[in-house]
C-alpha cells in the first residue's frame, strides 16, 4: 500500500506536478466560475450520452460492455442495465463521445470532458462519492488532459493519434486516483501506468469506423486500472511524460514545433483552462465550425439553386481530416463520414440555414439536393485563420450569375466570447436528452446537474438511468 510520504530527492517532473496539484487540490481552491462552467461542460456531455441512445450504434456498444462482464453495480447512461465500474466506465464514454456532439478545448485540440467524466461518474458511482468530490477529480483531470494536450502543439494528430484517445489515460488516471484519495506518489503512479496503455489511432477515418467513439471509454477503463493497481503499490515509471521511451518520445517522434510539458503547467492552479472548453452547437468535427458558421449565415442571402460553386477555407493542420481525400468526403456513406466531411456539412447549412442531429440521419445523407451541392464544394487554406486559439473558417459562394459572396468566421460559435451560457447549454441538453428519455427525467437531470455540489453521484447516476430498455 502506498503511503503519503514523498522522496526527498524526487525531482519535480510533470507527473509530480500534475499529481501534486491533484492532490491537494481542495474545493473551496476552485473559483465558482470555473465550478459553474464545469457543471454546463458535464451537464453538455450527459446530453450527449443521453442522445446516442436513439443511435444504433449505441446498442451495439452497451451489449459489448455487457458481454464484458455481464451485472454489476454501476450505471449507463440512458439505460437500466448496471454493469461492473469498468464496463460502465467503457460504455459510458461511448455514449458520451458518440455523437461527436460533446465539448472541445480548441487550444489542445481535445473533446475534455469525454476525458474525464466516463471515469468520474462510473467509479465515483463505484465509491459512493458526492458531488463535491467529483467536481474536484474532474476538475483536476480537465487540467491535466489539456495541458498534456496543449504541450505537443497539434503533433498527435499529425502522428496519426486521436489526441483525446491518448490524453485520456492520462486524465482518467488522474481522476481516479484523486477519488481514491492517493497522495502524490500514488498519482505520480497512476500517470506511470498509463502511459503503456495510451492509444486511439486515427485509421477510422478511412470510412467511417466507430473506434474514435470508444477512445475515451477505453481510457476510463484504463485509468481506473492504473489508479488501483497504484494504490497498491505496483511500481510504475516516474518520468511518463518525458522519460526515454516515455510518452512523447514513443508517440510523436520527429515533432515539428518543441514539446514542453513543463511549460504547460507553471500556471496550474491560477489559470483554469477547462473554463475556456467550447460547447458545440453542431454535432460535427470541431475543425468546420467556424465554415459551417459562415454557411449559415450565407444562407440568408442566397438560394441554394443559384449556386455554381462554392470554396471553402479551413486551417492548414485541419485539411486531411475534414477535407481530404476530396472524393470520399464529398460522397460520405455514413453519418460518421459525412460528420468529418467539411463539403457535406457547408452544403448543408447553405441549404438548411442550421446543421442538427437530424441531417445526419440516413434520409439526409441520401438527399440528392444536398449532395449535388456537396460535390460541388472545395476546400483550400484559411490564409487568416485563428487555429488552434478558434477554429476559424470562411466561405466564397460563387452564383450562376457571376456574383461572389465570401463570410470569414474568425470566432467559431460556442467559443470565447461566443461561448454558449447556461440558457443555451439547457436549452442543448434537453434537446439532447429527450431524444431517448422523457421530458421530466430530462429536466430532473438538468436541475441536479446544476446543483452538483448538493447531490451524491449515486443520486445522479440514479437520474441518469433508464426504467425503458
């Protein structure tokens, strides 16, 4: 068993600060404006657990949790079926991630709540904390997820990793090992252990595969194995991170921009980055929202019939994952294609005026109006973008008369001083929920949520399940 005492001569590594930071990090050291932005960000995300269940990959996944290991004590989202803490763990960060629907830190380029909360919820359930205690290890899970995210620069994708399918190991050990009270040699520990199980390639968007959905789920499962297996004392690498071998120097090993983790964490505690995690008002890549923003507003002034062409601007680091190969994104055969297919998402909002959960159901991906304007759609370079600060974007529409009609996004919506308040995020949340559960349990949820501080996670797990399925 691990004790609370430190080496004297441990030196000061980022898994040292980071579980330092975890360790003693206390409620009332939270300012209630990050508390009350971290109650909207997990409210958003159980919206979004919530709405997969209308979705059949859903039942897919939760059967697969379930062959796993078959009854336990823990709660899935939407469901009434309880599995064991990691099973949960698992299923729950498929729901949650499932729709790509859920938050993103721009700057790290992760989905931070996906990273987090899977854990928290399905062994904070597990140990019978309240609510105050997993604000606390989500919190100090959010920071260490975006800060390890942020340290690279972008470099994970560029490496072929899903960046939240790595981070999230790493969070998610730290989350679990705050709610088992571990001192900082144990979450030290944890960081350790996970770093031989960070994984989540990329390959899936070769056509459509549902992996990136399980990413954050697998990571819950395997930071909740770390923290344990810490607290009893499994001797684990101290230096994960920057070590030889170690994280990044496995991961991204010809990194184009300097990784310095270290950097990254001199403000913890002052600066709390989970603030500025954005809420998607689309249920798409992150990467086209500033466009799909710019669509929209186009939208007003043009009839779709009009149109001869359109070009789209977009980030240089973003183009192979949303914009090419240029034939495949502009013919998606599935909701996951065609939610990482830029072409598809500007055209939809050109004709629609909005992009929803519904255009992405089969009788959308097929409509012949939407997709004869998809194929005519191209993407180059945003030369003015933002990226990574806002994922900004621009649409040129080009009319069969000759005219030309150009919006540049700079501030994507849901982002900075467009960051959705907490009228809009309830307002998304029971759109969400009540895909799959009825109005009233909805809005028990929401108002539990929101009050997190007062309520056990036993009664908000309890909220959360199904009586239906």
């Amino acid at each position: 068993m691990l004790d609370s005492v430190s080496s004297p001569t441990a030196l000061t590594t980022p898994a040292r600060r980071l579980a330092e930071f975890a360790a003693d990090l206390a409620f009332e050291d939270i300012p209630t404006p990050v508390f009350d932005r971290g109650k909207l960000l997990i409210l958003d995300a159980l919206g979004c657990g919530l709405a997969s269940n209308a979705y059949g990959f859903a039942e897919v996944a939760v059967a697969g949790a379930t062959a796993l290991g078959g009854e336990g004590t823990c709660s899935v989202i939407g469901r009434n079926v309880r599995l064991p803490v990691r099973d949960a763990a698992l299923a729950n960060g498929m729901l949650i991630h499932g729709l790509d629907f859920d938050d993103t830190h721009l700057n790290s380029i992760i989905h931070a709540t996906a990273a987090c909360l899977p854990c928290a919820l399905s062994f904070g359930e597990s140990r019978g904390i309240d609510g105050k205690t997993l604000l606390i290890a989500y919190a100090a899970g959010m920071e260490t997820a975006i800060r390890v995210g942020a340290a690279v620069k972008g470099g994970f994708h560029h490496a072929g990793f899903h960046a939240t399918g790595l981070v999230a190991h790493f969070s998610s050990a730290v989350v679990a090992a705050r709610i088992l009270g571990l001192p900082t040699e144990g979450i030290v520990a944890a960081q350790g252990i996970a770093a031989s199980t960070a994984s989540g390639v990329q390959v899936f968007l070769e056509e459509g595969a549902w992996t990136k959905r399980m990413h954050p789920g697998w990571a819950a499962v395997a930071g909740i194995t770390a923290a344990v297996l810490a607290e009893k004392g499994f001797k684990a690498p101290t230096r994960p991170y920057e070590g030889r071998f170690g994280f990044f120097d496995t991961h991204i090993q010809h990194p184009e921009k300097p990784i310095d983790l270290g950097a990254e964490l001199n403000s913890l505690g002052e600066v709390w980055e989970l603030a500025v995690t954005a809420i998607k008002p689309y249920p798409v890549c992150h990467f086209i929202h500033g466009c799909a923003d710019g669509a929209i507003e186009l939208h007003a002034e043009v009839n779709h019939a009009d149109i001869a062409s359109v070009e789209a601007f977009l980030p240089r680091d973003t183009m192979p994952i949303v914009a090419e190969p240029a034939a495949a994104k502009t013919n998606p055969t599935n909701e996951y294609e065609a939610k990482f297919s830029a072409q598809f998402v500007i055209a939809t909002c050109l004709i629609k005026g909005a992009f929803g959960l519904a255009d992405l159901l089969p009788a959308a991906l097929k409509d012949p109006v939407v997709l004869d304007l998809t194929r005519r759609v191209t993407c180059a370079i945003d030369p003015d973008t933002a990226f990574p600060t806002y994922f900004s974007g621009g649409v040129r529409v080009t009319l069969k008369d000759g005219r030309s009609l150009f919006r540049h996004i700079r501030i994507n919506s849901g982002a900075g001083e467009r960051a959705l308040d907490e009228a809009a995020v309830s307002k998304k949340f029971l759109a969400s929920a009540t895909m799959s559960i009825p109005s009233s349990q909805a809005e028990r949820i929401r108002d539990a949520v929101l009050r997190l501080e007062n309520h056990s996670v036993t009664e908000i797990a309890a909220l959360l399940r199904s009586s239906s399925n």
